[in-house]
C-alpha cells in the first residue's frame, strides 16, 4: 500500500461524487444529507511509467504498482465531536488514514440544497476545524486522565498540546520531535495529519467563493486543489481510453485528470518516494516516507528482510532502464552496494541481500 485519504466536508459537498470519479467504487450520491452512512473504501493503482518501462525487462514477472487508499466518510456536522450526525463513527473511522482533504463546496446546484452547510466557505471551514480540534482535545484530555504518574515526560507533551488545542491550535503546527510523534501514534490525532483542500467548483462558480477558501488555506499553511467532481466522474463513467480522456479535459481546459494531481499533490503533502524491486516472481514499485533507510525499505517489504539484512544492491531506474539489462548492469558495475543507513532515493531500484 501507498498510503491513504480521508475525504471529509460538511454534507452536500460533493464528496462521494469525487470519491467515485477518482476510484470508480460507486458510492451512493443523492441530494440529501448523509446519504454515506458507512464509510467506502477505494483502492486506485499508481500511475507510473517508471515501473512499465521497468516491467518489459521481465516480461514473464507479474506488475504490482503501489495503491491508494481513498475513504469516503459521512458528513460532519456542527457537534460531530460529541455525536452529532454520524460525528463519533466518522472520526473514528478517519483516525487511520495518512492525510486528509477537505472538500469545501463552491458550486450552486438546486437540485443540491446546501442542508448544514452555507454559501459561507470559510465558516464551512471553520466548522470542520472545530470539530477536529475538539475531538482531539477530548481525546487527549481522556489519556491525560488515565496517564500513570510515571509517565510524566507523556503527560508534559499531553498537557502542552491541550493548552493550544484549547487556542484553536492544530497539532500539525508544532515542530514534535521522532519522539513526540512516536508517543502521539498510539492515539492518531486528527490535527496531526497533514491537510489538503479541494474546492468542488463548476463552470459558473462565484470567484470569490474561491479565493475565500484560498486566502484560508494560506493562513492553515495549506494547499488547495480546484477539481470539477461533476466533469471528473463523467470522464470516469464515460470510459475513454487515455487519448479520449485527453481530449474531453482538454475542451474543459484541464491538462490531466484529479486523480493525477491527487496522487502528485499526496506524495508531496506526505514526503514519499518510489522505489522498486525485481526480486521473485514480480517488478514491484513500494512507497515510503523521503528520508527512509535501506533498512527502513527492507521492513517495508518484510519484517524478514530487516531483521536478517546484510547490504543491498541499488541502481537508479534511469540508469538501468538506459543500460536494459539488470545482470548486465551488475557485471557492469552500476549497481552499488549500500549499507542499512543509506537513504533511499526516488527512482531507486533495489535488491536486499540477507541471511535468510
């Protein structure tokens, strides 16, 4: 697995349709509020060309891209913290993804009535945030609660992130030590995951509504995305082959689709890299955090591998893909033996050697 999304919004911001233009699962879109009442779950492979080139050197393996994960969940609403709407199951159910989009809704569509939410984009925005933080802030004020008195060093890093989330202060704001985040794992907080806003626009969406979100989103020191789920799920349900699909965005004067710039916007937003084995019976692409070790790579791949590793072999996929030929590469000398504290690169090309 790549990593995963969490689509949340007020209701009747369009959510499932672009869950279901990205991922082609086919949630339930109807005008009305909480029309997903459990959450849908879309795995989409990676588009990569790195790994075709890479997969007619073995013709015979089988071609594993790396996935996401997009979740669908229920609308939030004003209280959700406490069980308002659907408020406990959905947090709950968006405590394990890697990150999250707001979806904030800009468009105008009578047969869409606005329900919970307004023509007010930011004080849509503000309401989700609330709910976050005060989730979060219930959450850690239950740990401070059952915190034993030798956990003092947990209890200090409670209590300092209580005290601002009590400021409106989202855990992502603060520069935690490996540490920190280590100790914060074991409860997920939901301001501590890193946040991307869409603006589900139309043809004729008020201009200010946008920059509204915008403006926000510079001051959250967050990126914002404008998608048309409405043209994206008719290029999906139409069925086009990668030339049509090309053409109909162009005549709506997009250059690729959202799920392109999702996936771009989510490796950013998330620090990963690509790298690929070639070992067994698959050409495979993984995804891990930048900064990652060999070793770090290996126990992506399997506990096995960390635990008995010896070195690994690395060639950048340029450099082989140019040269055509693995065997021939490592008689060539180009691929070079690592140590487990090598950091791995985007584009690597790796090869454990273990005990096992």
């Amino acid at each position: 697995m790549g990593f995963s999304c969490g689509f949340l919004g007020l209701p009747n911001v369009g959510k499932s349709t672009l869950f279901n233009a990205l991922s082609a699962a086919g949630a339930e879109v109807e005008g009305y509020p909480f029309c997903t009442t459990e959450a849908q779950v879309g795995t989409v492979k990676v588009p990569d060309e790195q790994l075709e080139g890479l997969a007619e050197l073995f013709p015979e393996k089988e071609k594993i891209n790396t996935e996401i994960e997009f979740y669908d969940l229920a609308g939030l609403v004003e209280g959700a913290h406490h069980g308002e709407g659907l408020g406990n199951k959905f947090l709950s159910e968006i405590r394990g993804v890697d990150a999250l989009i707001h979806v904030v809704r800009c468009f105008e569509n009578s047969d869409v009535p606005f329900g919970e939410a307004t023509r007010d984009p930011v004080k849509n925005l503000e309401t989700i945030k609330s709910e976050l933080l005060l989730k979060d802030l219930e959450t850690i004020e239950n740990r401070l609660d059952s915190l034993e008195q030798e956990e003092e060093q947990l209890k200090d890093l409670y209590e300092k992130l209580k005290e601002d989330l009590e400021k409106g202060i989202p855990i992502r704001d603060h520069e935690l030590s490996p540490r920190e985040n280590r100790d914060l794992k074991s409860i997920s907080p939901l301001t501590a995951k890193p946040l991307l806003y869409v603006v589900n626009v139309s043809e004729d969406s008020p201009r200010e509504c946008i920059e509204a979100v915008k403006k926000r989103a510079r001051k959250n020191e967050a990126e914002v995305m404008e998608i048309n789920a409405e043209i994206e799920a008719e290029v999906r349900e139409l069925g086009l082959n990668k030339e049509e699909r090309e053409e109909y965005l162009e005549e709506w004067g997009l250059e690729e689709t959202a799920l392109d710039r999702l996936i771009r916007a989510g490796y950013d937003l998330l620090n990963l890299v690509t790298f690929y084995t070639t070992d067994g019976p698959e050409v495979r692409a993984w995804t891990v955090p930048e900064g990652s070790t060999a070793l770090d790579a290996a126990g992506k791949i399997h506990s096995d591998f960390a635990e008995s590793f010896i070195y690994a072999e690395v060639v950048s996929i340029d450099e082989l893909l140019s040269h055509g030929d693995i065997k021939g590469a490592r008689q060539d000398g180009i691929l070079n033996r690592r140590g487990e504290d090598y950091e791995i690169q985007n584009g690597d090309v790796v090869h454990f050697v273990s005990s096992k």
